[in-house]
C-alpha cells in the first residue's frame, strides 16, 4: 500500500513539474484538470508589509507611558486564495491569514479564513448560487474590495460600516446569488451576523444604572440575538465588463482595460441597534441597520501599448444606524490608551470617527504614466482620496483626506506605495456636551507599504 501511495505521489508531482513553465509565466501557479484546461486549482498569496511614523492623538499612551508619536512596523495583511473549478458548474473558494498584526497585537496571532464557498452555475452565469463564509456584500463597490489591487495605500474602510462588529473582516456567513445579464451585473445575499458577544474586541452596549444618561437617544449595537442581514449590489458596466468570479472588487486595472461602471446598493438588518429616548426611560428600543449607497467607476487607459491610464471613484452613502450611532476606529492602532486633561473624543493612537449615522461622500483619483517610464524599472501612479462625512452626533463634518504615490514595480506583484494622511481631531465641550473639530490639532501619518504578490 506504501508502495502504491509513494508511486502515486510521484506521478502527481511529475505531472506538475511538467506544467511548470507555463504555471510560472503565463497563469500564475494554476494546475489544469483536464485538456481543455476548463477545469483547475489555482493559488495565490499576498503581503502587505507597513513602515509607518504616526502622530498620535492627543492623551495616547503605551501601557501607561506617555507618547506623541509612534514608529512602528507592521503586517497589515498577509493572504492565501485557493480557488477551484471543479466542474463547469461548480466553484470553490477560500481565503485565509491575518489583518492587522503589529507590535500591540496578540503574540502567535493564528492564521484564520476569510471565506470558504462552493457555488453552483444555475444557467449560464446569469444565476449562480452559493453558500458559506462570504464577502458578498452591498452598499458600495468597496464594500468587497479586492485587496491586491487597491488604488491608494489603503482600501477605504469607510465603505466597510459593520467590520469586525457583526462580521469576521466583512465576511458572514449565509447565502447568495450573483450574476451577468448582458451589461448588468448584480449581487444578493442574506446572512446571519456574528453576534457582538463573540468580538474578539469588545463591542460598546446600551448602557445601564448610572451610565445610562450617556444612551440618552444614542444607538448601539444590540445585545440580542441577530437578525437576518440582507445586502445587495448592482450595476452596469457600460466598456469592458469586470469578472464577478469572486466577490472582490478592483481598485485599478493598471492600464489593461477601460471600466466604466455606476452602481447602487443597500444593506438591512432588522433590530440590529438599541437605544432609549431618555437616561429615565426603562424601555430600551430597537430599530433597523439601515444603509443605501451609489457610486461610479472609471478606469481608462489612454493609450493601450504605453498602458497609461486614468482611474476616479466617487460614492455617496446613507449610513442609518438609529440615532447617533458613531463609531471610532483605527487600522493597527499606534497606541494602548489614554490619560490626562488633553485626551480627544478620537481616543488613543490614530484613531477618529470613521462611521455613524449620516451621509458619507468618499472619492479617489489617480494617473498612472506609461508603463515603462523607469525602463524595466517600472513606473509611477500619483493618487489622492477623501471622506467628507456629515455624522448626527458630531457638529463639525469629518474630513480626512490621503495623497501619495505608488511606484509599479512589477505590476500588482511588487509595489512600492508612499502615503501621508492627515485627520481630525475632535473634542467635547464639558458645558454643552457638543461634539467639534479642533481645527488646529489634526494630526498625520506617513506610510511605506510594500506589497508583494504571487
């Protein structure tokens, strides 16, 4: 049996080894199932390595110790895909690493899935179904960002409203439908959301006792079970069409097509926040997660032998977490805590209002020079991005804005992106409780990120 086994190994490997020139240079490392080469195993892995100086907010501490600012090093993402046509109908898809590890984060972070789907082609890719751990999600395009192919240095977290609170990093569980009708292009999907309890960050509930003055008309989320959360995408793609093979969404083509795209969305969860009329009120109530977007694509080269291109992305969203949700965040947060007189409403390290109950407007732009402006060097793709937000519980907006540059080494393989963020800081008045911007406090980061990919 030994035998038989050790035979069969060698067989397979032999039969690999064979299909190496063309798995290297032609079709990344894919093995074929068949002649016709319709059916395979395909794999990809990515890093995403940050060099960052940031200026912490003000009050930010480190385990008790005072700090201004913070150099750090620190894996933003590190991922592996396996992907599957197994027959004609049939997909599988999965995805597994880490987010987010930087010296403040738990020691021997495991590895974890990010999704894990099989799918069936009904009919002619117009409906395909499937089920499992997903990211098929509404409201933006960005919403299901591609993480290999982000414009900027970062993928706008912005259109990521519920990460980590009622998803595993945007992903839940449940099922969906996709698919192509001639130029439209859609997704639906219903899931069941992790609930709060299980966050490995813990996730602010509706106050009780004394502390529920501070609930007085300000939402939560619910403690209770969850609901059913439904989402949806849709839209046209009027030049090339865009594969909707996996949910991930690109955010620049590096001058091989010419997109142009208007979409819309939404997502809803029935329940989904808590709050009370009053620090007196006894009756805690509940209302919907509600959320509408609308957007537009445009990634266009301008010649297709140079392969110099024009990418823009501008979405409006209506973010409707029940009254005055808000909600701070921060990516690999630069800082453990606060202390003193000057600590801000943003909290400690890099952190500020990131998403709440409101309009959102997010836009980027970039220009990509021709493809060979270093020789065999590569070239270079100048970018800018902004959130303007209007949010119930601030009485100032909330501006953050990003330019920075990345240098195409290699393609989505090996590139170098240099990018500096400048956000506000707000602070609450102790007299009349409003929420407002200290316009003369903002602070900045300035991130090397490496990306390499395979």
């Amino acid at each position: 049996m030994k035998k038989i086994i050790l035979l069969l190994l060698i067989a397979f490997f032999i039969n690999v080894k064979a299909q190496l020139p063309s798995l290297r240079f032609k079709d990344g490392l894919k093995i074929y199932l068949n002649d016709d080469s319709t059916r395979y195993i395909k794999g990809t892995g990515l890093a995403q390595i940050w060099f960052r100086y940031n200026q912490n907010n003000p009050g930010s501490t480190i385990y008790g110790t005072p700090k201004d600012d913070t150099y750090d090093v620190g894996l933003r993402r590190v991922r592996y895909q396996t992907m599957a046509q197994v027959t004609d109908r049939v997909f599988f898809y999965a995805q597994f690493g880490i987010n987010s590890l930087n010296n403040f984060s738990a020691r021997k972070t495991g590895l974890f899935f990010h999704d894990v789907t099989a799918e069936y082609n009904v009919h002619k890719n117009y409906l395909v179904l499937g089920g499992g751990l997903s990211g098929w999600n509404g409201t933006a395009r960005f919403s299901s960002s591609s993480v290999g192919s982000i414009l900027a240095m970062d993928l706008p977290t912005i259109e990521e409203s519920t990460n980590d609170v009622t998803d595993q990093f945007v992903r839940k569980l449940g099922i969906y439908a996709k698919g192509k009708i001639s130029r439209f292009d859609y997704r639906l999907s219903a899931a069941n959301p992790f609930p709060i309890q299980n966050s490995l960050s813990a996730i602010p509930t509706i106050p009780t006792g004394s502390a529920a003055v501070t609930a007085t008309n300000a939402a939560y989320f619910s403690a209770k079970a969850p609901e059913i959360n439904y989402q949806g995408y849709f839209m046209w793609q009027f030049l090339d069409k865009e594969s909707n093979q996996t949910p991930y969404m690109n955010g620049s083509y590096l001058g091989k097509k010419r997109v142009f795209n208007i979409g819309t969305g939404f997502q809803f969860q029935k329940d989904a926040m808590a709050y009370r009329n009053s620090e007196t009120d006894t009756i805690v109530r509940y209302t919907p997660l509600q959320q509408f977007g609308a957007d537009v694509f445009f990634d266009y080269y301008l010649n297709k032998e140079k392969q110099n291109a024009v990418t823009v992305y501008a979405a409006f969203l209506n973010y409707d977490f029940g009254p005055n949700y808000i909600r701070n965040a921060a990516v690999m947060n630069t800082a453990t805590g606060v202390s003193g007189p000057a600590t801000s409403f943003n909290g400690a390290g890099n952190a500020f209002p990131l998403v709440g109950t409101g309009q959102v407007i997010y836009a980027q732009a970039a220009y990509l020079f021709k493809k060979d402006l270093f020789k065999k060097q590569g070239t270079l793709q100048p970018y800018m991005s902004g959130i303007y937000a209007n949010y119930q519980k601030l009485n100032d907006p909330v501006m953050v804005y990003d330019i920075g540059v990345n240098w195409i080494m290699a393609g989505q393989t090996s590139k170098l992106s240099l990018d500096y963020q400048s956000r506000p800081i707000f602070n609450t008045d102790a007299t009349t409780g409003n929420i407002t911007e200290t316009k003369s406090a903002r602070r900045g980061q300035i991130v090397l990120q490496y990306q390499v990919a395979f």
